[in-house]
C-alpha cells in the first residue's frame, strides 16, 4: 500500500473522530450550558456595577451630610455674631439676611439631592436583589445539567478517544512529509484529500487540467488549484 493510500484510510479514521468531536460541541446539553455561563458571566458584571454605584451614592451622600454640617456650623456662627454685635444699619441686617438665605438654601438643597440619592439606592439595591435571585435560579439550573452533562461527556470522550487511537494506528506508517502536508491542508480545508472524479476534483468539483489529470493518474499528489485539497486517484 502506498503512502496515498495509507493517506486515505488515515484520513477515514480522522474524519470519524472529527465528526465525534463536532458532535460533542454541537450537544444540546453543552449548548445550554454554555448559554446559562454567559448569563451568569453578564449577571454577575450587572451586579458588580450596581454595587460601584451604590458605593459611588453612598460616598457622595457621606460628602454632602459633611456639607451640611459645615453650612449649619457656619450658620451657627452667623447667628452668634448676630447676637454678639447687632448690625448698626440697615445694609449690615440686610447682608445678615442674605448670608442666612444662602446658607439656608444650600442646606436645602443638599439634603434634596441626599434624599434623591436615597430614593436611587433603593431603587439599585432592589435591581440587585432581583439579579441575585434570578441568577441564584439560574445557577441552580447550571449545578444540575453540568452534573448530567458531565456523564455525557465522560461517555462521549472514551469514544472519542477510540476513534483518535484508531486514526493514530492508521497513521503509524505514513511518512512525515505526507503526514505534515495533510495537516497544513487541514488548517485550511475539510477534508484534506478528495478522490478524482472523471476529470474532476472530488472535492469541489472543477474540472482539472490534463497535465494535472495525468499527475494524478500517476500517483504524483497534486494540489487542486480551486480548492486546495490533495487529489488522489
């Protein structure tokens, strides 16, 4: 047998262990799980924001019960001095009241804007809660079909592996030029070798010219020059 022939059965064995393979990606069990990782992976980034947020809130309502202090220690000294030395004209009791109005104003404002980032954290914190919930769901869902998937893939694996120690022994006297052309075609195309058809390519059908006809009929490999694969007869 020569070495294109022994390329061939290898290639057989190959493809039947490439097609188990792909059947295994393709299982509706892993399809699901890997589905139930990606909501999980999306959840999990959702709640890590609302908790930067929430952070975020809560350090500016830290900053602006500080302001709120400061401006009522002001207005505390404003009054004291009131008291201490009354205004002596009516322009003095007027930038006394204005002084007043302002602080008293910022005072207010800063408590609204404290309450209305309340009002969000609580809106945040139920946002966060239902993620949590719902992913609790979800990874409950992913903890039993990972368990059911992995005797799936444990049995899908020891036929696998048959199939690749099958490929390996058709492969054991193939030399390592043939060997490594058939993988470089591989990386490109599937499956590497395609039987000649008539005057045609196997594999993607062209019509070949005569020089490469006769190669062929030969028993020279040749490359199709439409699709890549190697031509055998």
């Amino acid at each position: 047998m020569n070495q294109l022939e022994l390329l061939w059965n290898y290639q057989q064995a190959d493809m039947e262990a490439e097609r188990q393979e792909n059947t295994m990606k393709r299982s509706p069990a892993r399809q699901r799980l890997l589905k139930y990782q990606e909501y999980l992976r999306e959840q999990k980034a959702a709640s890590l924001h609302l908790e930067e947020e929430v952070q975020a809130m809560s350090d500016r309502v830290d900053a602006l019960n500080d302001a709120i202090m400061h401006a009522e220690a002001q207005l505390k000294a404003l009054h004291s001095r009131f008291e201490s030395a009354r205004p002596e004209n009516s322009k003095e009791v007027q930038s006394f009241i204005q002084e007043t109005q302002r602080l008293l104003q910022n005072i207010n404002g800063y408590e609204q804007e404290v309450r209305r980032i309340r009002k969000d954290v609580d809106g945040r914190d139920s946002q966060h809660r239902d993620i949590l919930q719902r992913a609790a769901k979800v990874r409950a869902d992913y903890d039993k079909l990972k368990t059911e998937y992995e005797a799936e893939y444990k049995e899908n694996m020891e036929k696998l592996e048959k199939l690749r120690n099958t490929a390996a022994e058709q492969g054991k006297d193939i030399e390592a030029a043939y060997m490594d052309k058939y993988k470089s075609i591989k990386q490109h195309i599937m499956p590497p070798l395609a039987q000649l058809s008539g005057d045609q390519c196997g594999g993607c059908r062209m019509s070949l010219p005569s020089a490469v006809l006769r190669s062929v009929r030969g028993g020279t490999p040749v490359e199709c020059e439409s699709c890549g694969r190697l031509i055998i007869k």
